[in-house]
C-alpha cells in the first residue's frame, strides 16, 4: 500500500496553483469496512462498519474567485468547474466534488471558489469505500474552511446525495455515515432507517481481522447494484400490498407459504431471503462480539458470504474461492464486503494463522486466475478530520 505523501502534494498544490499568504488545509477521510449486515442500509437494516486506516486526502484552499480549481494525484489531472455543474463524463472524479458543492449549496449555503488536490491509498473499486471517502473528505473540508454550521451526520447525507443524484449510484447512508463519524478503535451499529447509532469497543482478544483484495475490479454503477436495490423495492411493494403493516423489507417476518402469496418473482424471494436472513445473523454477531464468542461471529459471516453469493447474487467466482479456500483451511469466518462484483474479502481469525493462509491462498489463487491477491492488516481509525501537513 502506498503511504500518503502530504508534503509532496503541499509543493505540487502551490506549484499547480500558485503561492499566496495562505497555505491550503489537510483534511483527510478513512475507508471502511463492514462487519456484518450488507446490502441492508437502504432497506432500513442494521450495519456494524467501522473507519480503517487507508485514507483520501484533500488539500483546499479559498481561491477568491468563482470557480474550483481540482487537481488529482492518482490521474494526474487538474479541472476547472465552473457552475452549473453538468456530469464530466471525461474526468468522473469531478463529479463527486460537484455534487458535494452542488448538495452543499441545495441546503442554503453558497459555496465560495477554492482550489482542492485530491491524494489517497485507498485501492479504487476494492469495496472499501474510496468514493465516500473522497465525497465526505470534500465536504468536511468545505465545512470547516468556510465555517458552515453542517453537523458530521449532514456531512454524510450531502456525501450520499451527491453519489445518488450526481454520479448516478443509489447507494445507502452506511459508508458515509461511518466515514463522517468513525472513533478510533470502534466500529457502529447503525440503525439506517433511524439513523441513530452507537459505538462498540470489542476486546478480539486472540483474534484479528484482516482484508484479502481479490483485484477484481468492481464499478457500482456499472454493476448490477441499482438493480438489486429496485428489485428489493419492488418485493416491498408486492409484500405489502397482502401485509400493508410493513414498512422495511428488512423488518418482514413472514412464512415461506405467506411469501408464496405475494407474486414475487424468482430474484425477488431471493433477495427477501438475504435481507430478512441478514437481520438474524445481525443479532447473532453483535451478541457474539459483546460475549467474546468468535466462533459464531465467524459462522455467522460464513453464512452472511454464502447469502450474498447465492440469495442476493452479488459475489463473483473469484471472491467465491478466496471464501471457500479460507473456510477449508479453518479460518474463523470470512466474506465478500461491500457493493460486491470483485473487491475485498474480509476475515476474522486466529492471530497465528496469517502468514500461512497469506502463502496459500496467494499461491492458489495466482494459479487459478492468474491475478494476484494481495493481504492488508489495519487499524481501526477516526473518521474524517483535519491533519497537519
Ligand atoms: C456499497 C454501498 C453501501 C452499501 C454496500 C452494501 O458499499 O455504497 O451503501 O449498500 O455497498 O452493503
């Protein structure tokens, strides 16, 4: 992983952008992983993600002018943005700024010109959330340098927004959310209907949680995520049209024979299967967490990987080996995080096991693949915040 080179882009900042009496402000966003409860947070269900130690950075700095100077690291690029803002379908990074100023703007504030670079280490399409990331590393950055009274959980709502309206996913609250408001050594449970949330400290006394990043590179927008989140919706629509008391797919407790009567197609009862099977294993895992007992959070994501896999169809053959590679050399429990479609894996095991299943499966996989896979440990981080460069 690369690590992130803060006075390298301070110089290339002031040489893309000019010296002035003002230096620019770093403000820095964490990924994110997911313990358990996934492709629920648009349906009204509990997520338990955590913020992770691999960042997106923007330097920002007023610019006196009407206009956003960008330039970014990763494609060495830099754009200018001039309202109004229309979808960059040449650099669709820029989007996601656009639609961060344009969400903040929709709230009542006018947001003045600046100039922004954009770094980070977070690998793009790895399920880890670089997007959100860099939505809610903008929108921080815009909130503290112009001193908009905007709480963090609005930070993230702007963040969602602009990925829903601008760059075209319909995603859930659960990335920004965690990004905008993470505490080092913490993860969340968010109830994502309510938005009310709280944070855990568990002690994973012998265990440890790693990332296995398969490198197949996933696009939510290309995926086939919109289609799951509609066919989700429409499975509502069916279901409460025979029991008009449910509000959320995730809160439906109905028999196999009474789902049978609600006309769902074949994708429909499976996804409904994932959702509502999803919210027992939710309970199960932050029980576990709270008792110290591994084993069946491990099962439970085991169970929560093969749900997404074969229910709500959004793993793919080569995520498919890591996890069924993982549960025949005994890990304590593995799974596909995030969107889905390629991306990371992530495990939960004993701490003396890692360098043998690292040797292992990065021999098997660059066999069957011919890709390789590459192992990440991490801390759990802050969320957004302000550093020193
Ligand atoms: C992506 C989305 C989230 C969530 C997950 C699946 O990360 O951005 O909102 O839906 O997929 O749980």
């Amino acid at each position: 992983m690369d690590s992130l080179r803060s006075k390298e882009n301070l110089n290339q900042f002031e040489s893309i952008f000019g010296k002035t009496n003002q230096l620019p402000r770093l403000f820095q966003a964490p990924a994110r992983i997911n313990i358990i409860g996934e492709h629920v947070d648009y349906l009204g269900g509990t997520v338990l993600p955590a913020a992770i130690d691999f960042f997106v950075q923007v330097l920002l700095r007023p610019n006196d002018s009407q206009n956003y100077r960008l330039h970014s690291v990763s494609y060495q690029e830099t754009v200018e943005l001039k309202k109004p803002f229309s979808p960059n379908s040449k650099s669709p990074w820029v989007d996601y700024i656009a639609g961060v100023i344009f969400e903040i703007e929709k709230k009542g504030h006018i947001v003045p010109g600046f100039d922004l670079l954009v770094d980070g280490n977070i690998p793009q399409g790895s399920g880890l959330s670089s997007s959100a990331a860099f939505e809610v590393a903008t929108g921080y950055a815009i909130k503290e340098t112009f001193e908009f009274p905007i709480t963090r959980e609005e930070i993230a709502l702007i963040g969602q927004k602009a990925e829903n309206n601008f760059v075209g996913t319909k995603c859930g609250i659960m990335d920004q959310f965690i990004i905008a408001v993470g505490k080092k050594d913490d993860c969340i449970s968010l109830n994502t209907e309510t938005l009310k949330y709280s944070y855990h400290h568990f002690d994973l006394g012998n265990y440890e949680f790693y990332l296995i990043n398969s490198n197949v590179k996933h696009s939510l927008k290309d995926s086939a995520y919109n289609k799951r989140r509609s066919e989700c919706e429409s499975a509502l629509v069916k279901i409460k049209a025979k029991y008009p008391n449910f509000t959320q797919l995730y809160d439906v407790k109905l028999s196999d024979s009474e789902i049978d009567q609600c006309h769902l197609t074949k994708e429909e009862i499976k996804r409904t299967k994932h959702v509502t099977s999803e919210r027992e294993r939710t309970k199960v895992v932050i029980e576990s967490l709270e008792s110290g007992n591994f084993r069946d959070v491990g099962s439970a994501l085991f169970q929560t990987h093969w749900s997404l896999s074969k229910e709500f169809e959004v793993s793919c053959p080569e995520i498919d080996f890591i996890v069924d590679s993982l549960q025949s050399l005994g890990v304590t429990g593995a799974r596909m995080i995030g969107g889905g479609f390629g991306g990371c894996v992530l495990v939960l095991d004993t701490k003396n096991h890692f360098s043998k299943i690292e040797e292992v499966l990065k021999k098997s996989y660059q066999q069957k693949f011919n890709v390789a896979i590459d192992f990440y440990k991490f801390q759990i981080s802050d969320g957004v915040k302000e550093v020193l460069v």
